[in-house]
C-alpha cells in the first residue's frame, strides 16, 4: 500500500466502499492475528507529571488536578488480580519523571509483579508493558532488566510542525523518535500511536504516521481520537471544534482499518478514548482490524485525578465490573478472550 491508497481510506466518502474496507481489515486481522482478543489489566499509577503537553489533563501546569502515587502494594495487588482473572498481561502507566526516585520504583514494582505472578498457568509471569514516558536508554535498559518487556510510547504526531504546535520548546520530535529507536535496541517490543483528529491534522499527515509505525518497524499500536480535555491550552484552540466528536471516531476506525491493511500482524488497541464517543466504541474497533482491550485496574478512589482527557469512560466501575463488561462485549462482536497468555503481537514474534 502507498501513501494514496491510506489517503483513500481516511477520506473515502463511499460508505459501501468503506464497508469493504472495513471487511478487509477484519478479515486481514483474523487470517495474521486470529480470532483472539488480548486483555492488558491497566493500571495508572501515579498522575505526577513532569512535562506540560498542551492536550494533556495531567500536565504539571493543571493546578486543579489531585497529585498522587499508588502505593507499591496497591500497585502488585491490582497486578495480581489481574493474574488471577487469566488477563496474562498488565499496562503500568504513568506520566513522565525521570528522577532515579521514580525509575528505582518502576523497577521495583516490575521485579516484585514479575517474581510474585509466576503460577503453573503462567510460569513466566505476567506480562509487562509500560508506558512511563521518554527516558534514557540507560533507564530503559533497566526497566528491561527488571521483567518489563512491552513499552508504548506515542509519538502522538510524525508532523513537525503539528508535534511543535502541541508541545512545549523543550519536547522535540527527534528526540521522541530516538526514544522509540532506544527502546527496541534495549531490547523491548515497541508500541506507539497518534491522536487522530487533531485540530490542523490533515489525513495526508496520519497517512505519513501510518507509514512511519511501518517504517520503524513498530510491534504494536494504541491510538484513538484526540478528545479535547477543558483544562489545557489547546482547548482554547480556535480550531479545536473543527471536527466533530463523529468525525473523529470515524476517522479513528479509518485509522485503526487502514493500519491493519498495512501491518497486517501487529497488536492494534481498541482505545478507551473510542468508547467516550460512542458506547460502542470498543466492540466496533474490534470489528475495524484491532485485537487488544486494556481493561481498568486504576483503583476507583484516584481514577478521576487520571483524566487526559474529558469524558473518560469506565470512572466508576469497579475491575469486577469491568471484566464483565468487557466479556459481554467482546462476545457481542464475535469474538474470544485468549485468557493467560502475553498475547505478544504475531509481528514480534515473528522477528524472533
Ligand atoms: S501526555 Fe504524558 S508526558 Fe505529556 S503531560 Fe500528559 S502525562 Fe505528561
């Protein structure tokens, strides 16, 4: 597929062609990745923040959001639980620090996850995947040491002129880029993803994203429509409403079809963000090529200070709740939870 052919399926107003499309899509994710889907128990540990993305709830300058830190046994209980359930896989996310106080802790809550979630069904443990931001090799070498072995970072948009507009001077796209390149040589299976709808986004921009995650030969994918959050600058774009919620949650199953037509074997989320537009955000991703689901594992007590953005779906159920929520859902669209397994994408594995 070339940069055109992606432009087609972002921009087709053809419903009947967007329909084949969209059966394409399904059809590619079931004959390279199965009939599968892959939980990834999510778990956001601490909102604190060091950097100021103008998008972002929790960036340092919000002063009306509650700071806080789970404790490392909340942490390993919420991971453990998630073991319990046969999800085979938990997200630890956060945002970003570099201090050695908050590597030291990531390292250890991941030590302390891995060591105590080994069981005859999982003999190596949970799966790992973090999302803590851009660190140093060093530091991703660390966390890779520790048991962590999947780590998302969203380049959020491979336009420099976008990624400038959207964050401050001290956060270069370069340096992002390197941050995704530093992480597969640590050894990781690397995620990334874009916002999608972005205010100035154009679709030749997320066609050259899409072949970019190509490009950097990317493992896995979590993107969803850029949902504006009150508290931050960009909300006071001009052009911030120059989409509807509807364009956006259509152009992100665009996104998320045209991504599986191209990459065929990666692991593709069905972004919470999706379900905040519509109630049945997640099942009809699943339908549009995606094979991943990252149920909440936040306690309920602090998920409201873990808004990035406004209208975050799922604040007050509980993990219970969740689960059953999830399998309803994913039984609805036809199909199954692959239960204590790491559910790695068949593109990673494949490279081995
Ligand atoms: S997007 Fe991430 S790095 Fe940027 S302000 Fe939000 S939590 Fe921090």
């Amino acid at each position: 597929m070339n940069k055109n052919d992606l432009i087609h399926i972002l921009a087709t107003p053809d419903r009947l062609e967007l329909e084949r499309i969209r059966g394409a899509a399904e059809e590619t994710l079931l004959r390279c990745c199965g009939n599968k889907v892959y939980f990834r128990g999510l778990i956001e540990f601490s909102n604190l923040c060091d950097n100021d993305c103008l998008y972002c709830g929790i960036r340092k300058s919000n002063r009306r959001v509650a700071r806080y830190v789970l404790t490392k046994e909340k942490i390993i209980e919420a991971a453990l639980w998630c073991g319990e359930q046969g999800y085979g896989s938990v997200v630890l996310q956060s945002g970003e620090r570099c201090d050695e106080k908050f590597i030291g802790f990531v390292e250890e809550i991941v030590a302390a996850i891995k060591d105590k979630s080994r069981t005859p069904a999982m003999p190596e443990g949970l799966g790992i995947t973090l999302s803590v931001g851009e660190q140093s090799e060093a530091t991703y070498r660390r966390f890779f040491a520790a048991g962590a072995h999947r780590y998302l970072l969203r380049i959020e948009t491979t336009s420099p002129e976008l990624y400038k507009r959207l964050h401050p001077a001290n956060m270069r796209l370069p340096d992002r880029i390197e941050s995704l390149n530093a992480l597969r040589r640590a050894g990781f299976q690397v995620g990334t993803g874009v916002m999608i709808g972005l205010p100035g986004q154009t679709v030749e921009q997320l066609a050259d994203d899409l072949l970019f995650f190509r490009d950097i030969d990317i493992d896995m994918i979590g993107m969803g429509p850029y949902i504006m959050h009150h508290d931050t600058p960009l909300s006071a774009w001009r052009d911030v409403h120059e989409r509807t919620a509807a364009d956006r949650f259509d152009l992100a199953l665009r996104m998320i079809a045209a991504a599986r037509l191209l990459l065929e074997d990666v692991n593709i989320a069905a972004a919470t963000a999706l379900q905040a537009i519509d109630p049945e955000g997640r099942e009809k991703a699943l339908s549009w090529g995606a094979n991943i689901i990252m149920p909440q594992l936040t306690p309920t007590e602090v998920r409201h200070d873990y808004q990035l953005y406004d209208g975050k779906p799922c604040l007050d159920e509980s993990a219970d709740q969740c689960r059953s929520c999830l399998q309803i859902r994913i039984a609805g669209a036809g199909r199954e939870i692959g239960y204590d397994s790491w559910g790695d994408s068949r593109h990673a594995i494949n490279k081995r």
